[in-house]
C-alpha cells in the first residue's frame, strides 16, 4: 500500500483573530511541517503556510494563504496536511519512511515467517508495528527497535526479528 503522499501535520484549531491555525506536525523537527512543497490538503488542493511560530512542542503556529479570519481559520480544523513522498525522500536512495513497512514480511530469528506488518502505532513512546500472524486471525504488536528487529531488509521487503519481543495478543 505505497502513497505518494505522506501526512505530515493537521490543524487542530484556529489561533488569533487574523485567520492563523495551530498544527499538529508529525515531523521530527514541528517547524519543518512549513518547509515541504508542495503541501496538499487530502483532496490534493495546495496549501500555502507559512510559519509564525514554533514553541518546545509539536504544536506550531502557522498562517494559511487566503484565510484572512478567525471564523474561516476555525472551518480548517482537521485537516490533514500531506507533502510528496519524494519530498521527503530522495527516490535514489534505499530510505524508506516507516509507513512503508506496511506489507512487509515478518521472519523470526530462524527465518521462520511469522506474519506480516499491518498497521504502524506510537503513542508517544516509540514506533510499535502490528503484525498479522500468518494463519491466524489475531495479530502481535513489535516495538520497532534495535532490540527487537535484528535485520531490516528493504529491497526483499522483510524483518528478521527477536520473537521474545512479540507480543501476541
């Protein structure tokens, strides 16, 4: 499941009487949400934002072209706000973001298949991978560590991983 977009951010309120909106960044720097071009709204229409403010947190303060006032500001929350994969990652290179790992193939330490990557969580506490257990109907959840992923094969699309680290549900 690869998408040329990736979710970067989304507007959780309006801030001010001027039309400004506050983000939720998703990026590992809050104010870099503003750096990426093109940024697109979930249908793909381009948004024009320009940072006004970042604080300790990952919430930034960020000004929208064309919305001039609060009560316009206040019709943006929830929007998503996604750039181009290829903004983020040079195509020539072997990075991949984590979503991408959605579909890969999970082996434990014998090469065994166990299942396969299904969803990507964090709570706040690191990055966890669910994965659907071949020939089950539950799934597991992996932190996505050095601990627990011993081999990250990209190319082949697979996980080698530490099988004590699973946790089935």
């Amino acid at each position: 499941m690869t998408s040329d977009k990736v979710l970067i951010g989304k507007i959780i309120n309006a801030h001010g009487i001027k039309g400004d909106v506050k983000i939720k960044s998703f990026t590992t720097i809050p104010a870099d949400v503003c750096s990426y071009s093109p940024l697109l709204n979930a249908d793909g229409k381009e948004l024009k934002i320009k940072l006004r403010s970042s604080a300790n947190s990952d919430v930034i303060i960020a000004h929208i072209e064309g919305i001039e006032d609060r009560t316009i500001a206040e019709t943006m929350k929830g929007t998503e706000i996604y750039t181009l994969k290829s903004s983020i990652i040079d195509e020539e290179s072997d990075e991949i973001l984590l979503s991408d790992l959605i579909g890969f193939k999970v082996l434990d330490e014998n090469s065994s298949k166990i299942g396969t990557v299904s969803d990507i969580f964090n709570y706040g506490a690191g990055d966890i991978l669910e994965v659907q257990l071949y020939g089950k109907e539950k799934t597991a959840l992996l932190s996505y560590n050095d601990y627990s992923i011993l081999d990250q094969n990209n190319e082949q699309g697979f996980l080698k991983i530490d099988s004590k680290h699973l946790l089935e549900s």
